[in-house]
C-alpha cells in the first residue's frame, strides 16, 4: 500500500508547492529513507521552474532534487539489514504514484534501490547534502585529467566552482586561480590568486596564455568565451556548468589545439565518486567549511528557492524536514 509524504511539486512552470503525495511500497531491493535535510541545486532546478530541462520525461507535476539526507526506516527482504536505521544520502528516486519524479528528492520518504543510496558514515548528517555536487566537481576535476605541472583557472565561484577549486588544487595542480564577480563568494574561495573581475580583467590578473586547464563553472557561454585566449597550447577546457547551447568562438581552441571536456554528473558504484568525496570530508582532506551558508525549514519553501535563486550569498541552502511524521 503506497505511504502518504509531503512533497516539494513543481505543479506548472515558476509554481512551488507543498502537497500530499503517495510513495510506493519498497521492493525486496529497495529500502525507505525518511528525510531530514535536502538542498536546492540552484542551476537544475531553475531550468526545471522554467520548463528549460531538457528531457522528455520531465513533465509537470514533478517532484525535484537529487540532494536528500535522511535515515533508512524500513529494508526489503533482499537489502542489507545492517542500512536500518542508518544516516545515507540519496540522490534521488522514482518511487511516486501520480506525479512525475524529475530526480524525486524532495520528499519526507523516499523508496530507492540500496545499492544506490551512500551511507554517510562519520559526516555530521546535514553536510551530506553537498555529497552531490562535490562528486560532480570530483568527476569533472578526474575528466581534466590534472597534472602536477598544470596551472587551472575555475571560473565562477558557486558551489561547484568552490569545490572544483579546491578538488584541484588536491590533485596536485601547481596554481589554482579562481574568478567571479560576487565578493562574498571569493571571500570563501581558497585558490593560490582569487581575481574579482569586477577590479581587474582577467587578462590583467594572469597576464599570460598559460592556464593549461580551464574549468568553466558559471554556465555562461560569455564568460568562457573571454577566457579563452588564456589558455595554453594544448591546453583543456572543462565544462562543468549546465548549457542550453555550447557557442563558443573557435579561433582560440584552434590556435592552441585545445580540447574542449564534458563531464557528466559523476561515476557511480562502490568505488565511485559518492563515496570518494565521503570519505575525503569524512578525513578532513576536503574541506567544506563554509560552503553552507543558509539553513531553512520545509514550511519555508518557496522563500527556499528564492534564496537559492537570487541571493548570490547563498552557496548552498539546507533545507530542514519536520521531525514528526505526517499524520496519518
């Protein structure tokens, strides 16, 4: 029998609401999670409101997020027994009868595969919501394939950005220079030269076409585009933004036989990059101290996505689940 949850729905385009969903039972595979904290990917879930994202399969209503924390509550018959009771991370599921999951996160309980869900062993449980979008950093710093010799530009101080940074400078990069136009975003960046390109161009603070690696985090075609001449000969360009559209000029890549680097959300599995980027703020060896900036109850929604969206302070947001389960 399907268990009633409150939900985050996204019912029409810009529309956020709370409602009464029905979750689905979990098969024997599966377990049920219920939430304590989620988190608002800002980029996703601002082409989503708008009706920008694209897949097919993402119809309104849906329910968004793939940032859940919660504690597993219940085990099918062929999931490991030692999950009960245990904090994980989920990144989403597709468990909702009559509404559409985009990621299906946000939501009091969640029905997900157990080989899918990342038990967040000595992390403090509401930092857990970050595990997403540093494994997307994580994946997108092991496509650059850096180099002790590299010097890496990241542009755009968001999240991800933040961590990219940081991610990169671990591999051993030589510099690490970061760049963004909001200050309170580069007064928690950590790089070997911080460029507020509201001061200085970025022409003037490099100085040289010597970035061999070029991580583009800000999802702006524009801002990539005038960091192209930077690079080096040879050098790689890592979009790890969202794009509607790739266009950018083709003179710079050509001149200097760049490459030009996707990277797609992270690697999954045992050994992938959840459990990586856990184990490495686990250890300390990453450090997210101060990358989340805002906490916020459910009830406080919409207020959510707006601090998310506009408030250029806000790194990344908690979301806090009620304690008390919905009345039956």
């Amino acid at each position: 029998m399907p268990l009633k949850s409150r939900a985050v729905v996204i019912p029409r385009r810009n529309t956020v609401e709370l409602r009464t969903v029905q979750v689905l039972e979990p098969r024997a595979g599966d377990v049920l999670v219920r939430t304590a904290y989620t988190s608002i990917s800002a980029g996703t879930e601002r082409m989503l409101l708008d009706g920008r994202m694209p897949h097919p399969a993402l119809l309104f209503p849906v329910v968004p997020g793939y940032e859940t924390v919660g504690q597993v509550v219940q085990v099918g018959a062929r999931a490991p027994r030692e999950l009960l009771g245990q904090w994980v991370y989920v990144g989403g599921a597709r468990c909702f009868r009559g509404v559409n999951p985009a990621w299906g996160g946000q939501s009091e309980y969640l029905s997900a595969e157990a080989d899918r869900v990342v038990p967040l062993g000595g992390i403090e449980p509401a930092t857990g919501v970050i595990l997403a979008l540093a494994a997307t950093a994580l994946h997108g710093v092991n496509v650059a394939q850096i180099r002790r010799s590299d010097r890496v530009l990241v542009l755009g101080q968001g999240i991800v950005g933040q961590l990219a940074a940081r991610l990169a400078k671990l591999q051993g990069a030589q510099y690490v220079a970061v760049a963004d136009r909001v200050g309170v975003r580069l007064a928690a960046s950590r790089g070997d030269q911080v460029i507020d390109v509201t001061r200085e161009s970025l022409d003037e603070a490099i100085g040289e076409a010597n970035i061999n690696v070029l991580i583009e985090a800000t999802g702006s075609m524009t801002a990539l585009s005038g960091a192209l001449p930077l690079l080096a000969n040879h050098g790689r360009v890592l979009l790890l933004g969202y794009y509607d559209h790739v266009n950018i000029p083709y003179a710079p890549i050509f001149m200097r036989e760049a490459q030009v680097l996707v990277a797609r959300e992270w690697q999954f599995g045992p050994d992938g990059d959840l459990p990586r980027v856990r184990d490495m703020i686990a250890s300390g060896e990453l450090d997210v101290c101060g990358l989340l900036t805002h906490r916020v109850p459910l009830e406080r929604i919409q207020a959510a996505y707006r601090l998310a969206f506009e408030d250029p302070s806000c790194l990344k947001l908690i979301i806090e689940w009620p304690t008390e389960p919905m009345p039956a």
